[in-house]
C-alpha cells in the first residue's frame, strides 16, 4: 500500500563550450525555463505534496541559474484571486507542500540564492497585482497606500514619500498636474528611496515608472482598447515591483530612488483640452495637441524631480508609452531610446540575462522639428509618423543632456490577452539597481 513515485525527467541540453557564446547564453537560460517547467509539472499532477529536484552540478552550483530557478517556479504558480468566488479561485498546485533541491554531486545547493529568488518573485507579484488591478479598485490614493506598505515592509531599508497635490504646485509640476486637473482622485507624486544597510553608497540612481491608473485618453477619446487602459500603469507596477524587491534583497553600494507621478487621465469639466499649454517644472511649456499623449507630461516633471531635486546620476525610466512601440516591436519585445551607448550595452546586458527581451531603438534628431509648436517651446506629439520616436524625443527636453537616461517603452510586453499582467519590467529594474 505504499503510495507510487513519479519520475519526470526534463532535457537541458549539451554542457556549452567555453568558446560556444550562443550556447552558453541558451544555457544560462536553463534556470528559469526548468524552474517554469517544474512548476507546471506540480500544478499538473494532481495531489503531489512533496517534489525533490536533481540537478546536474554545474547547475546547481550556479547561483545565477538557481535565482532564476526560484524566481519562475514562483512566478509561474501565480494566481490572481482577489475577484473570484467559490469555484472560480484557482489554486496553482493547491497540494504542493515542499520542493527539495539536491545536486547530482552532492554539492549543497545555496539555500540564500534560493530565498533570493523567492523575494524577487514577490516583487513581480506586486507588479501583476497592481497592472490586473481594476480602476474602482486602484486609483491614485490606494496606489500612494501600496507604496507606503512596501516602505513599512522593509524592515527601514526604504523611506516614503507622498508629495500632494500643494506639494507638487510649489514645484511648478505643470505636466503632472495638468492631467491630474481630469481625475478622480487627487494627484499623488510617490517617493521611495532605498538606502543600504551598511551606509555606503557608489551610486545613485532613479528609476521612473508611468502612473496613469487609468487612462480614457481625455477629450481626445479613446476608440479602441478602452477596457485594457488600467494596464496604463505597467510602468509604475513595474517600479513599484522591484523597489518591494529591492527592500527585501537589500543590495549594498546603491541609492535608489523610486519615483511615480500618480493620476488619472478622465473626463469633466476642468480636464485639460487641446491646445492647453502647460510648463513643466524646469520652465518648458508644452502645447497639448492631443490629451491621449498625456503619459509623457507626467514624466516630464518625474523627470526634471530625479534629475534636479534628488540628483541622481543616472535615470531609466519606464511607461506603457505609446502604441506604436507595440506596432514596431510587437507584445514581447520592450524599445529602449538613450543616447548613452554604456547605459544601452548595460540594459541590452540585462536584458539577456532578466528574460525582460528588450531592442535599441533610433534616437533620431532629425524628428525633434515634428514637435516644434508655433506658440510654446514644444508639442505633446508629433505626426502620426515615428509616434515612438517622437515620444522618446520629447522626454529628452526634461534630463541633463550629459546625464545617462533611458527611456523604456513597454507597452507590448506589460500584458497578456490570455493571461493578463506578464510581471515585465520588475526582473530589470531590479537587475539594473543591484548591478
């Protein structure tokens, strides 16, 4: 009567050589597509409670594919309950009680680069919850309270701050608040900024991400995709994501700033209109020709508080920016605009190794003269032409040309038509802060 073992075996492959790039970049990818499949294999065999692994030991040794082992076995047993109700819940590998990970050589298998990968999949978690969040759920003010428990959450390694709606017009955040003049709720300019336990910092830097918890497209109206604009926030989820991961993984040497300019982009009687013209708070002023271009006036102040305000040395910045991202690139494929060839090769880097595929696009100067407006300093858009370029373009006007900036256009890959949020963008901030 004892009860039956099951045996899976999964092939990895041939061990790359050493001078073999392509296989050894195939290689180091093992540890999140194993991770992935063994944790499919959980949820598929019905009332297993108990899994042991065995790995080759040049797996198991490697901390890097073991980290993200973890990460995807967690990730991929995510579920999204909040909204359901009695049968409708699901429970990924309900009877999954311990998964034990042993080394084909004996070798230990390092318990703490396992944990990490657990904490940075709790990060991701966030960054799913927030996107599939719906807007009478998740507005400005509730994005502000998840953002101070990641603070609390900690364990003091991240303080908060929530500059209102006064607050940001003593900075003349004109952009932010003149898509905010529309919403709901009032604007919240979130803060966080993380600190190292030792006290020694090497760098310091900021990461932007997109806060539009929802987003009509104004009195420009939205005519399409109405119902998916509550993932017009990927950008701040994904931010918000791995500042919970970065609290929890506690890197030494960095200082990181965490910063979402948080509103609305609705509909009433004070909303802006086309051919408003605001000024940012480095003095630019802004022509809106289109209120559905809303998401870069936003971060433009995000922008100019980064660089000026807190002085960071150099900044990525993330938003679900533009639709023609998405025509170029596709649903999995992120755009990354910098002039910074070091900071390009470092994201392409990162790119690699997080799974979070992104592509270098052109930064072309020759487009700036599309956004050149006969009454302000500059337009909210271009022609319906080079729309992504134009966009990335338009950011520039709010960081120190000499300072290392990357603007990341994720509004592709941010969601799934079958599944939902993806969680993208949180594996490489995350990656790009601890680097």
């Amino acid at each position: 009567g004892s009860k039956a073992k099951r045996y899976a075996i999964v092939g990895l492959g041939t061990t790359p050589k050493s001078d073999d790039d392509s296989a050894k970049d195939s290689y180091a990818e093992a540890g999140s597509s194993l991770g992935k499949a063994i944790a499919n294999k959980c949820h598929a065999e019905k009332k297993v409670g108990a899994v042991t692994v065995v790995l080759p030991s040049v797996l198991a040794s490697d901390a890097t594919i073991m980290k993200d082992f973890a990460t995807s076995f967690y990730q991929t047993l995510y579920a999204d309950n909040r909204y359901r109700t009695g049968a409708k819940v699901k429970k990924p590998a309900e009877d999954l009680k311990s998964v034990t990970i042993l080394s084909e050589g004996g070798e230990p298998v390092d318990a703490s680069v396992i944990e990490a990968g657990k904490k940075l999949a709790t990060g991701i978690f966030l960054t799913k919850d927030i996107v599939n969040a719906p807007h009478n759920v998740l507005n400005s003010l509730s994005l502000a309270e998840t953002a101070k428990r990641i603070a609390e959450q900690s364990g003091g390694r991240i303080t908060c701050e929530i500059l209102d709606k006064k607050a940001c017009e003593a900075r003349c955040m004109g952009g932010f608040l003149g898509v905010a003049r529309g919403s709901e709720t009032p604007p919240q300019f979130i803060h966080l900024t993380y600190t190292p336990p030792s006290g020694k910092i090497s760098k310091k830097v900021g990461v932007i991400g997109k806060g539009l918890l929802f987003d009509t497209g104004g009195y420009n109206i939205k005519t399409a995709m109405m119902e998916l604009m509550k993932f017009d926030c990927g950008g701040a989820a994904a931010v918000l994501g791995a500042a919970r991961a970065i609290g929890a993984l506690q890197p030494e040497g960095v200082e990181a700033h965490f910063v979402v300019a948080a509103c609305e982009n609705m509909i009433n009687e004070k909303a802006m209109v086309p051919s408003d013209i605001l000024t940012a708070s480095n003095g630019k002023t802004i022509e809106v020709m289109n209120t559905d271009a809303e998401g870069r006036l936003t971060l433009a102040d995000a922008l100019v508080f980064c660089d000026k305000e807190i002085g960071c040395e150099s900044i990525i910045e993330l938003s679900t920016l533009t639709g023609a991202c998405m025509i170029s690139l596709g649903k999995q494929i992120c755009g990354v605009w910098t002039d910074n060839d070091e900071l390009a090769k470092e994201i392409e880097d990162i790119s690699k190794k997080t799974g979070d595929k992104s592509w270098r696009m052109p930064m072309a100067k020759e487009y700036n003269e599309l956004l050149e407006s006969k009454f302000a300093d500059l337009k909210n858009i271009g022609t319906r032409y080079g729309g992504a370029i134009t966009a990335a373009l338009f950011l520039q006007n709010f960081v120190s040309k000499k300072k290392p900036f990357a603007h990341i256009d994720i509004a592709g890959p941010v969601w799934s038509d079958k599944d939902g949020a993806t969680g993208f963008g949180a594996k490489l901030v995350t990656e790009w802060v601890t680097r």
